[in-house]
C-alpha cells in the first residue's frame, strides 16, 4: 500500500470547530478499513493535541501518514513553547485558566492521554518558537 | 443494561436515537472533565455528563461512547443535538445531578471499569 498522507489547519481559539481535523481523519481511517481499536487511539491522540493547540497555542497544523504498519501523527504550532516538558507530562498538571475549564478541559490529562495511547511519543518544544508533537501508533 | 432501562432509572428523555432504546451498554463513566473521559475508554459506553457543549460529543465520538446522558436538566442546543444525530450517537436529558445519576445506574448493576 502506498503511504496515505492528511494534513488539516487547526484555528486557534474556535471551540466549536475545534476536533474537526480529528473526526475528519476518524472517517478516512474507518474507510481504511483499519482495526477498531488503532482508529480508537489515533483519534485520541490526534482529538487531544488538536485541543491543546487550539487552546494553548492559538492553532496550527496536523499531518498524518498512514503506511502498512503505523499511523504517524505530527501536530506543529507556533505557539509559546513548554517551559517544563517532564512537569507537562504529569497527571493533572495544567495551565488552562477558568474559561478553558468552564469548557471541560484543563484537567491535565491531554499529554498522558497521548503517552497512554501512543506506542511512541516525541514533543519537541521551544519557548517562544512553537511546539511539535509526534505520536505513532502501531497497526497490528 | 438495556438504553430503555437507563431512560427508565434516570427519568430521563430521549432526545435523539429513540430508536435505538433495545440496544446494551456494558459500562459507564461520569465526569465534567473530557480528558478524565478520554483516559478510561477501553468498554464503557455510556457517558453522564454535567457539561453541555459540542466538544462532549467529539470526545464521544473518538471514544466510540454509544450513549450520553446530560444530567442536572441541562438541555443541549438543536446544534448539538444534529451533531449527535450525524455520529449515530444517543443522546438522553435526566434531572438527576451527576453523583445521583451515576448512583442510580451502579446500583442497578452497571458499572466502571
Ligand atoms: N501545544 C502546546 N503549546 C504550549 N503549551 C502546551 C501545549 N500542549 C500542552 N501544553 C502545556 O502543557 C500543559 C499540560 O497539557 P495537557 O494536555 O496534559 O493538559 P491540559 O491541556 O491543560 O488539560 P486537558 O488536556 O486535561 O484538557 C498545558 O496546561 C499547557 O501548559
Ligand atoms: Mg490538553
């Protein structure tokens, strides 16, 4: 199979669109016709960094690439950067403020998520200059 | 549990997939906060939830959660309803609150996981 390759804008601060891209790219792994249970995980992982920079990095973009064996996910912002990636990464850290948790998130869980239903996850940061996750999942 | 029996306990309506009531849920999570519904996926199939917005039903719609239950007599908007609809998710209204309604459906047999 040749590789399948997606790439979605994400808008910066739009609630209501926001996990667009992630249900766009739930629909095109179904017609894949790949297993219930990878589908399930990759839009996990996608849904939780979508919202992350829509939230905090006022939007940016998401690239997917489907092969044999892995779906590839790599959610780049140019937003403010992670001070503190090993304090990001833990349960219940957040930095969302009362509006963002008056929507259900900032409960700290998106990053973990990600690490919980990944096979493999990257985060490249830099303050100031932007953010870029990578999450692989293994098909089978 | 049967989706007619979680209408039944919770006193609940049905606002959309009514059609859909003779269908079974195997489990059952409640939470305000997406992410904490995002981290226990693995059977649960019914959500209860406080928060009324379109971002509950994309969180379950990447779970694959069949049913949610808006819980303290929150009435979801005719948009989120459609969003619902076009997911082929059921999309029930209690006016129980959150702990009571979860109370309900675990003492009746379901539960987390
Ligand atoms: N793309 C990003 N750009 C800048 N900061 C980020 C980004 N993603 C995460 N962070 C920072 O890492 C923290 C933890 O992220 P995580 O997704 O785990 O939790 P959250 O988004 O705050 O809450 P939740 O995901 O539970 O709704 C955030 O509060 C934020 O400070
Ligand atoms: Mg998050």
């Amino acid at each position: 199979m040749e590789p399948v390759r997606l790439s979605y804008p994400v808008e910066g601060g739009d609630f209501i669109q926001a996990g667009e891209a992630s249900s766009k790219m739930k629909m095109t792994l179904k017609k894949l016709g790949l297993p219930a249970d990878v589908i399930r995980k990759a839009a996990i992982c996608m849904y939780e960094g979508e919202i992350n920079m829509v939230i905090h990095a006022n939007g940016g973009r998401a690239d997917v690439e489907i092969t044999m064996d892995q779906i590839t996910l790599r959610m780049v912002d140019q937003g403010p950067g992670i001070p503190d990636v090993a304090r990001a990464m833990e349960e219940g850290y957040s930095t969302a403020g009362p509006e963002v948790r008056s929507l259900g998130f900032g409960a700290g869980m998106g990053l973990p998520n990600m690490k919980r239903y990944s096979d493999e996850l990257h985060i490249d940061t830099e303050l100031g200059k932007g953010t870029t996750v990578i999450m692989k999942i293994k098909i089978g | 549990m049967r989706l007619s029996e979680v209408k039944e306990i919770l006193s609940a309506q049905v606002l959309c997939g009514e059609d859909r009531m003779e269908e079974e849920v195997a489990c059952a999570c409640g939470s305000d906060f997406l992410s904490d519904v995002l981290a226990y996926v693995h059977e649960q199939n019914l959500l209860l939830t406080g928060m009324v917005n379109p971002q509950v039903i994309r969180t379950v719609e990447m779970t694959d959660i069949k049913c949610v239950v808006f819980v303290r007599g929150k009435r979801p908007g005719e948009d989120i309803i459609r969003m619902a609809r076009e997911r082929g998710i059921v999309v029930m209204a209690s006016p129980e609150r959150l702990y009571t309604a979860c109370g309900l459906l675990y003492s009746k047999g379901l539960r987390g996981n």
